[in-house]
C-alpha cells in the first residue's frame, strides 16, 4: 500500500522525512506537540482533511484548584481569587503542591483533587503548581514552580511533590530547594493496584516502582513517601486505560502531617513539646544497653543536643551537669523498661514512669485503629494490658510509660518490640516464636502518648526498632505498625553516616529525616608491648635465616618461641621445629593486627574532631581516591622522618598541613611539598570534616521545620567526594548501576581466591558455597559480592549504554579457568546459595533479580555435564526431591520455579534474626536447634515473580545448604569486624550450623576482606577472630580509648564478648585462647573488671554470664582457676546487683539462665523441623 504522505511529528525526526512542506510540517507540530485531547482531536482532523478547529494555545504552567474553572497564570491572581471565594484564612499553613501537566490533560487527576480538598478542610490553603517537565527543562527558567512559590505572599510551610523520578535537573541546583528552605514531602501513585489491593498487598511497592519513585527523589532531600492512590480501570473502556483513585486515609494523614511541620515552623520554641527516643537493645539487656548508638558517644551528645535546645529557646528545665550525671539519673530512677534486673514495681517506685495509662484512655486511641490491626495485637499479647509493663495503679491495671522530664522535653528509653517481663528466655521472646509478631500493647501506647504530647519526636542514634515493625517494604499504609506508631509526628532521627542501607529503611519505613553525624576517628590498631617485641623478633629472625645466620637464629629462637607460647600464637608443648614451621603464618597473623583500622574512641554530636583526628580520616581514605593522587606508601615517603609506619607519617604531613602550628619545621615543610592536587583535596575534606557542627545545627533546623539538604551516605574513609560535610539527610547510590565495572574486576578476582583457597585445602573443587549477602555489598561497595556471585556461576553482568546493568550473560564454560599455583585450570560452574538481609530484600531487589536470572541461565545449560555446571546439577536434585515429595500436591511448573531458588531471606514484613534471638535468649540446646531456628526464619525464597512477595521455600534452602561447604560472609568497610556486630555470627555462623547439621559434616567459615584496595584477603575465621581480639577486643590501646566512654564503653566490651559467644556457639570456630585472653583481659584483670563494675555493673554481669554459659555448654574448655574467677566475680556482681533492685513484689530473673526451645513453647511457631520436611504443601 502507497502511504501518500509522511509527517515527522517528533522533534528528534529529520525534517526530510516529512512530505508536507514547512509551514504545514510546523502547523502539525504545534496541534501536537502539547498533551491537549482538544488539540490532539483537531490535528487528526486536518491528517484526515475534516474540517477542525485551529490549533489553540496551552498553557502547561500555571495554578490549578478543582473549585476554579480556570488556572491561574500568578500567585497574586490564585490568592486573589482564594480571597474571594472564602477559601483563605489569615496565618493558615500553606501546602505547595508540583503536579505534571499531564495529569491534567489526561482529566486523571481525583487524588490531586482529593488532596486539595482534604488540604482545605484542614484550614491549610493548597497551592497547587502544574508544568510540564519535558519542556521546563529545555528553558532558563526550569522550574516555574519555585517562582510562583516565591513570587507572592503565599508562601509554602510544605511542598508536596507528585513528580516521579528528578525532582532537578542536577545535584549542583539544591539551592532551588534549599531556597525555599520548607520539608518535601513526596507523594506516590500505585499505577498497578487499586486502593484495596494496595492495602492488602504486604509488599505496597514493586522493585522497579522502588528505585523510580523513591531513589531520585531522596537525592534532593524529599522524605516522607506516602501512596496517594491506586488505579482501577474504568468500566466498558476498550482501551483498558487507567484512573486514580484516592486513598482516602492517606490522604488524610498528609493534610494531618503538613499541620505538624507547619506547626514546627511557625510556634516559639518554647512552645515545642519534644520526645527523645534513646535506643536499646532488650535481647542484651535493658540495663546495659540504654542510649545504644552505632559509633556515638550518646550521654555526652544528648546532653549536647539538650544544651543547645536551651540556648535556642527550647523549655528544657533545669538540666544535668554532665552526660554521666544524664545517665545515672535515668539508671537511678529506673527510667527504663521491665528486664533481667528490672520490675514495674521498681520502676515506679523509683520514679521512673511518666505517665501510668488506664485502658480507658488506650482504649479512645487504640479502638481507631484499623479493625484487622487490633485483632492482630490482640491475638498476639492478649487484651488491655498484654504482657509486660503493666502493674495496678489507684486500683486497675495500666500501661507504664517511662521517662525523664526536661520541661518540654522528654527523654525516654525505646519500648521493648517483641518480648515482655523482667526475664530473657525462649518463652518471652515472643519475635523469636513469630518474626512477624505485632508490637505489644505497652509499645502502641508509649507511641500513641508521644503523639498525644508531643510535636516531634527524635530518635537518637543508630538504630532502633521502630523502622523493623510489621508491615509493607517502603511507602506504608495506615496498617502498617511503624505508620502506627508514629502517626502524624515529625521524626528527626540522628544517624551515622555510614550506614546508608539501615538509614534506607528508617526513611522510607520509618518516615525518617535523618541527620547524619561522623563516624569516629579510626587509626591503625596499636601492637600491645609484647606483640611489637615479637613481631620485632620474628622480622629479625626472618633476615636471619636469609642471611643464613645459624648463631644469630639459635639465640632468637628460644625467646621467639617463649614469646609465641605466651601470647597463645603457639600451643604450650610447643618445639622450635613447630616454631620454624609456623614463621610464615605468623608474619601473616601479625600483619592482619597491624592492618587492622580500629575506632579512637566515638564520635560526639556536633563535635569535629581534633586536628589529628582529621588527620587520620585523611589518611584512612587515602588508598581509596584513585590513581590520579600518591599512595600511602608515597606520601609518606615524603615525611623526613626515619621511623614510624605509613599511616603515622602520611597522618603528621597532612596535620601539618591543616595546622602550621603543628610538628618540626621539617615535616612542616613537606606537607607543602605535597602535590597541590592532594592538597586541594585534604583541606576541602577536612573543612567538610571540620563542619560537624552542622548535626547540631540541622537538629534544631529540623525541629523548626525546615529543608535539610541531602547528600551521599558513606564513610569518610571511603573517599566519596559526597559524604561530606554531615548533618545532611543522607541518600544511597543507585542501585541499579551495579555491579559496577570496578565491583566486577574486584568481586571475579575474589571468585578465583574462593576457588584457589578450597582446592589448596581440599584438592578440589567446591561444589556449593553459601554466602550471606547484606545491603552494605551494594551502598558500600558498589556490588563486589554480587558480582563474585556471579563470576562463580560463570555469568558476567550486561550493562547498558546510560550505565545502568539490566541483566546477565552466560560465559562460556571454555573460558571458566583458574590459577592454582601458577598452572591454569579449567573450572566448574560453583553452585550458591544466598541468605540474604531483610534491607537487601526491600530495599536492593534489583540484586535478588539479577542473581535469579543466573541461576535460571545457567540451569538451562544442558550440553554441560553436571561435573562442570554444580548449579544445573543442583537444580535437578531439586526437582527430583520435589518431585519424590510433592508430586500429587504441586504442578509441574511450581517444582520447577521451586528448584531453581537460590536467595533467601525472611518473610515479608518480618526483620528479626531468629538465630541471634535464640543465642540472646539462650532458647537453645544444641545447634539442631539452631539450625531449625535459622531456617525458620530465612525459609522464603525471592526471585520472578516472587521477587516481591517471596514463597515459602524452607524444604528447597534446607537441601540447598545441605550441599554447602563454605559459609561466606565478606567485610565491606574496615570500621566493623566480626566482633562488631552480631549479626555477622547470627547469619554467616547460623548458616554454617546448619550447613553442618543437615549435611553431618562441619562446613568450613571463611571472612573476606576486599577493604585494602589492591590487597584482597580470604581467610578463615579463626584468623579473623584473633585479628579482631588482638586489634580490638583485648588490645590495652582500644581499652583505654573506649574507657573514655564509661558506661558505653563497658557495654561495648561485653557486646563483643557476646558475639563472640555467639561465633563459638554457631561455628564451633573460637579457640580455648580466645575465652582465657578474655578472662584474663576483663575478669582477672582488677583494674579493669572493677572499671566495668563503677561504670556499668550490667555489662559485667552479662560478661560473666557468657562465659560461664559457654563453659556450660562445652564451648569453652576452661581452665579451672580461669573458671573460678568468673564465677567469683558472677556471684559478686548478682549480689550487687540485688542490693541494688532493693525489695520488690514481682519475681525477676537475674543472673539465671532458663532454657525454652520451641519444643517447649506451644505458641513458638515452627514451620519447619528437621525430619520433617512439609513447608512445600502450603504453596
């Protein structure tokens, strides 16, 4: 067929493609080149040579008001016609709305209108801005909705942005936003689900809405994501075209939310009533762990933060002298929650309760709730009260809310999530028998009193529970128990910068605005007199024998030897032959100390730190900026110094680089003779560093309402250019530009130590590895576990033109090789498996995608045998298994989707590691019973289409980490280590107990360390736990820097004993040298044992407590005198302890350890046991 003419209506089309002449080409264009069903109507009209109207001018800028028929071209006009039309009120809020054009030529607009409508009614005027982006961008003036919000008297207290993707062009215009200096809050439509399926839908966002909708807009700083509406189609439309729908309580909620900010901006501080929510960790003990905080000094900060209220305004009473004195206020009148030490009855008496509420009262809160919510809580804790922090007052049961009154301002210890009583047991810990347990009634009625009294709430620290409660991954519903708890309250939530993933979830969960502070300063750990005198012996009698210098090696033998023995390197018989046979091992084992990047101390909010501080984060960061700046090893080079390492050196050049003032004129002159690039570059960095400040300052901004500027979460040692300066509500990095290049080079080349490692122990291949996958692979460092993934499945990432990777690409077996010892060997494709984080899980899903496309790839590759593709030959015994099990009860297709899983994570919703609430709760027998725990509670399979949602899977992860040999987990940033959390123990340990248990046979449990850039480590973890005891732990320089912190620094010796508990218990991989280091670090030691006593006499009785359970259990061989002594100390503190409690009527448990497993507890839900393989039926 002859098409008689051609019409390039696009711009981007050349203008020869068209067949019409000029004039007529640009008459086309202008009908339409702007959205406009009028315009579009006429223009197919004269195509068709019909007669039509002309083409009429649209304006795509303007003021829109669904009570108007027309829009408004200025702000005076709009506040002109709200005059007349009674729609203005005098000092009212105002609420900025920026809508696309769009939805207004698609007359697809009912939840702007909804919106304005709720707005109006309460008495906030809305100012609703449309334009059209695609042309704005083209103009000088790119965004017409900052000129009218600044052109007029009306002047927004709030933006509502309904805009997907950039809110600016670039990063380099926040100015726009932090001209208008007013929270932004972003809207979000579900273009997939109608109202009730969103509701209903546990998830609320899918993966690509995720990165599209939220992602780009926290880049500038938009916070608050709520869900406006859903689509439905509309009735006999042919075209299946899509309306919105309003979510009314929603939208209800925004209107209630923009009162609150404004209320923020417009009242006195005087008059600002303020929560401050101190973090802490139950399952570790209440007691002990009040005002936890990631890397922050919390007393001496919070008092910080107080002071500076008061100087600003804020009615905060008459305040402590001291942090310490903050402390042991709250410790004195028991400000705190029911625990090991702790009654409601002491609570009271002590003065401890703020507020004592009656079912009555709960009662008018609690009874708006969603009718399934209540249900669900009741269902779970039972009726007014529940359980837990109830105790009769003036003659009927109520709820104590506990705290501290500073005038206005509250200070109060987080309610406790998921367990309840002055016990910690197996049959308390209610999460641990449901990870998806609502909240009980005393943590719903704290947050319901908050709300009542207060007008912000603050969460100090990192990090706490309120963003892990049940309910949808991001964007939540009035359901969901964070949107519960919360309400219509501001939440400012000061966090550490490096932690991006976790502050992820406090935002778009947890409704946070953070306010990032400073990690701590970090230094090379410091070698403990002994240990430099080894290791300066040890280098000696390596140039001994390569001098072959037999006199000089005899004589340093035998004080080598002595010193090897005493510092547990060697066992006691040991000979110098074991000795001379351990030289290169023990050059390695102090190198990995003397590596090693430990904290000086914490950071304290709003402080920068001194000069030398600076200092060392310079130089921490160093090794990271690229090949266009000197190395370490270059820069110090240049110090005239002879002595001293690296770090030292390059740290006093760039001090006296920052400070003249600072060191010999020598060194003063090589910090000038640095390269004026790296000099430009440390004093731009340290003037970020040195605007600590800001976290103060931004605090106050925050509770006053206003914008706070966004920036890049990562830490200084990362030489991000973005990080700094803090204060900043920060944002991670795209996900879906990863892996990146520089992740994939990293991430293959760890694939092939993975392989040389195994079959040097092994002498051969491994057939299955088992990794544990955490949202820092993908904020932190950019991929590289994932793309060792996929390098050891023989898969390379596809990445397009703009950068971003949507896909994977089988590399061909011919091409699998590896070095082993220097001879290139081909190689199989290694089967993986994943457990994966609940953040990774909501917030990373791209990840889960691309590693499911693998398998499934790689699984489809039938030419290959399965002696060279494990993860093909796993995908088969799946299937078979399956087909065995659950022929009659499962289609064909359904086992097939079944065998092909390889990541795992925890329910929807759900955020507790069973495995370390088991170990916490001492609810556990053995590691069978660990091991039913971890699957339990990781069981759910994610990828296709149940990325999302998940399936219940734990029969497939159960024959999946039957065949795992290594349990992998890799360190992405040198400021944690395997002491430093314990989750580390709880997700790689878990898995290898039990990979042990359903195999028979131990799995081995390798640390990697990709932090040194060009020096990646693999290593065992014993090698791992002695770096992190002899750097850290039971090193006399970190000791003393953590000591500076009193009660925090007790705690942070025995959370580290706790998890390093919690190693021995799941990997069985803790040396006897370990535990007795320990002892006679912190129990034998006076000086320090007596330290913990003054400063926080609960650490030290968890301490004790431990250890005498791990000697209990068998994990620790003690010797009887090292025994001895912990027990002696155990029955000091207990009796310390008792006196302290002093008489109460309720029954607490104390110092006792009491086991319940879920073979005890009828409400433990257990899905899954060994032996019993039937979680597939249910699907």
């Amino acid at each position: 067929m002859q098409v008689p003419g051609r019409v390039a209506l696009h711009p981007g089309l050349p203008e020869s493609f068209s067949t019409v002449d000029d004039a007529e080409l640009r008459t086309l264009r202008d009908y339409f080149g702007v959205l406009s069903q009028e315009n579009y109507l006429n223009g197919l009209r004269r195509l068709a040579g019909l007669d039509h109207e002309p083409c009429r001018v649209v304006s795509t800028t303007g003021i829109y008001h669904p009570g108007s028929d027309r829009f408004f071209e200025s702000a005076e006009e709009y506040a002109s016609w709200l005059r007349g039309t009674e729609r203005w009120s005098e000092n009212a809020p105002v609420a900025g709305i920026i809508m696309h054009y769009n939805l207004l030529a698609e007359t697809n607009h009912a939840d702007v209108d909804a919106l304005v409508e709720a707005l109006s009614e309460a008495g906030i005027v809305p100012f609703c801005v449309f334009f059209d982006s695609e042309a704005a961008m083209l103009q000088e003036n790119r965004y017409p909705w900052h000129r009218l919000f600044t052109s007029g008297e009306l002047r927004p207290d709030v933006v509502l942005n309904f805009l997907l993707g950039r809110l600016l062009a670039t990063p380099e215009e926040r100015h726009v936003l932090q001209s208008l200096d007013v929270p932004v809050i972003q809207l979000l439509r579900n273009f997939m689900l109608s109202p009730e399926e969103w509701l209903a839908d546990p998830v609320g966002i899918s993966a690509m809405s995720l990165t599209h909708s939220l992602v780009q807009p926290e880049m500038f700083g938009a916070i608050d994501p709520v869900m406006v509406s859903g689509m439905i189609r509309k009735p006999g439309d042919p075209f299946t075209l899509r309306t919105a729908v309003p979510i009314d309580d929603r939208i209800a909620m925004i209107a209630r939310r923009v009162r609150r900010w404004a209320r923020l901006r417009h009242a006195s501080n005087a008059e600002k009533r303020i929560a401050i929510m101190l973090h802490n960790n139950p399952c570790k003990g209440v007691e002990s762990t009040i005002g936890m905080a990631a890397g922050l000094d919390t007393f001496e900060s919070l008092l910080s933060l107080l002071r500076r209220m008061q100087q600003e305004g804020y009615d905060t009473g008459e305040l402590p002298e001291s942090g310490k004195a903050l402390l042991d206020l709250i410790q004195d009148r028991k400000a705190l929650l029911e625990f090991r030490w702790t009654t409601a009855d002491e609570i009271m008496r002590k003065g401890g309760v703020l507020h004592a509420m009656h079912e009555e009262e709960y009662r008018e809160w609690f009874d708006g709730l969603d009718a399934g919510v209540r249900e669900r809580v009741d269902a779970d804790w039972g009726v007014f009260p529940g359980e837990g922090m109830a105790l009769e007052v003036n003659g009927k049961p109520a709820l104590l809310i506990t705290g501290l009154r500073f005038g206005k301002v509250l200070v109060m210890p987080q309610p406790k999530r998921g367990c309840y009583g002055a016990r910690c047991d197996g049959e308390v810990c209610r999460i641990l028998h449901d990870p998806n347990i609502t909240p009980p009634h005393h943590w719903l009625a704290t947050y319901s009193w908050v709300q009542k009294e207060c007008d912000a709430v603050i969460h100090f620290g990192t990090s706490g529970a309120l963003e892990y409660l049940p309910g949808k991954r991001a964007v939540l519903s009035g359901n969901c128990f964070s949107d519960i708890s919360l309400g219509d309250l501001p939440n400012i939530y000061p966090y550490i910068m490096d932690v991006p993933g976790e502050g992820m979830t406090a935002k778009r969960r947890g409704r946070a605005v953070i306010i990032d502070h400073l990690t701590p300063v970090y230094r090379p750990a410091a070698l403990t007199p002994e240990l430099q005198r080894f290791d300066e012996l040890l280098n000696e009698f390596r140039r001994t024998v390569d001098g072959n210098e037999k006199a000089r090696m005899e004589a340093l033998q035998e004080e080598l030897l002595e010193l090897a023995v005493n510092l547990r390197f060697l066992p006691e018989n040991a000979t110098t032959a074991h000795l001379l046979d351990e030289v290169e091992r023990l050059s390695r084992r102090i190198g990995l100390v003397k590596q090693s990047m430990v904290p000086d101390g914490m950071h304290r909010f709003g402080e920068p730190p001194p000069v030398e501080g600076v200092a060392s984060m310079l130089t921490a960061a160093l090794p990271r900026l690229g090949d266009e700046y000197p190395s370490l090893a270059e820069v110090a080079g240049l110090h005239p110094g002879l002595g001293g390492d690296d770090f030292m050196k390059a740290s006093e050049l760039f001090a006296a680089l920052l400070d003249p003032s600072q060191g010999e004129q020598a060194i003063r002159d090589a910090a000038e003779a640095l390269p004026d690039a790296l000099k430009a570059w440390c004093l731009k960095t340290a003037e970020g560093i040195g605007r600590a400040g800001d976290e103060l300052t931004n605090v106050i901004r925050a509770l006053s309402g206003r914008y706070i500027e966004a920036g890049l979460g990562d830490a200084p040692s990362s030489g991000k250019a973005d990080v700094l300066p803090t204060g900043r509500n920060f944002y991670a990095a795209d996900i879906m530009t990863m892996p990146t290049e520089t992740a994939w080079t990293i991430g293959s080349g760890m694939a092939d130590m993975v392989l040389q490692k195994f079959h040097r122990e092994e002498g051969r291949f491994p057939e299955s590895i088992g990794m544990s996958l955490w949202s820092s692979d993908a904020f932190k460092s950019d991929g590289e576990l994932l793309s060792q993934i996929f390098a050891l499945m023989g898969v390379r990432p596809v990445r397009q033109s703009n950068g971003r990777v949507n896909g994977i690409e089988v590399i061909p077996l011919d091409e699998l090789t590896v070095s082993i010892d220097g001879v290139s060997m081909p190689r199989p494709r290694i089967d993986v498996t994943i457990e994966t984080s609940s953040i990774v899980r909501d917030m990373v899903p791209h990840f889960l995608a691309l590693i499911d496309k693998a398998v499934a790839a790689v699984s489809a590759l039938e030419e290959e045998s399965p002696e060279m593709n494990f993860v093909r030959k796993h995908t088969l015994e799946q299937l078979a298994a399956l087909q065995e099990s659950h022929a009659e009860q499962m289609d064909a297709s359904l086992m097939q989707r079944l065998s092909l899983y390889r990541v795992f994570s925890s329910p929807p919703g759900a955020y507790a590691n069973g495995v370390a609430l088991a170990l916490d709760a001492s609810a556990w027998n053995d590691r069978r019973d660990l091991a039913e725990t971890y699957i339990n509670h990781s069981g759910y399979a994610y990828g296709g289409e149940q990325l999302d949602h998940g399936v219940k899977a734990y029969g497939v992860f159960s024959r999946q980490l039957a065949k795992v040999e290594v349990s992998f987990i890799k360190q992405t940033s040198e400021e944690y280590d395997a002491l430093d959390c314990g989750c580390y123990a709880a997700s790689a340990g878990g898995m290898a107990a039990a990979a042990q248990v359903l195999s028979g046979k131990p799995a081995k449990t390798w640390w990697a360390d990709a932090t040194r850039p060009g020096n990646p480590d693999i290593r065992d973890f014993r090698e791992e736990a002695e770096r992190a005891v002899r750097a850290k732990l039971c090193n006399e320089s970190w000791i003393a820097s953590m000591k500076e912190h009193g009660f925090q620094g007790a705690q942070g010796f025995a959370s580290r004993i706790n998890n390093l508990f919690k190693w021995s218990a799941t990997t069985g991989e803790v040396e006897t040298w370990v535990f007795e280091r320990v002892v006679e670090t912190f129990v034998q030691n006076d000086e320090n044992r007596e330290w913990i006593r003054q400063q926080n006499p609960y650490a030290l009785e968890e301490i004790t407590r431990r250890l005498l359970e791990a000697e209990a259990r068998g994990l620790w061989e003690a010797r009887p005198d090292l025994l001895e002594a912990v027990r002696q100390a155990a029955l000091s503190i207990e009796g310390d302890l008792e006196e302290r409690i002093g008489d109460v009527d309720e029954s607490f448990q104390g110092g006792r350890i009491d086991i319940f497993t879920g073979k005890d507890v009828e409400r433990w839900k257990q899905e899954w046991r060994l032996g019993v393989d039937s979680s597939e039926k249910k699907q």
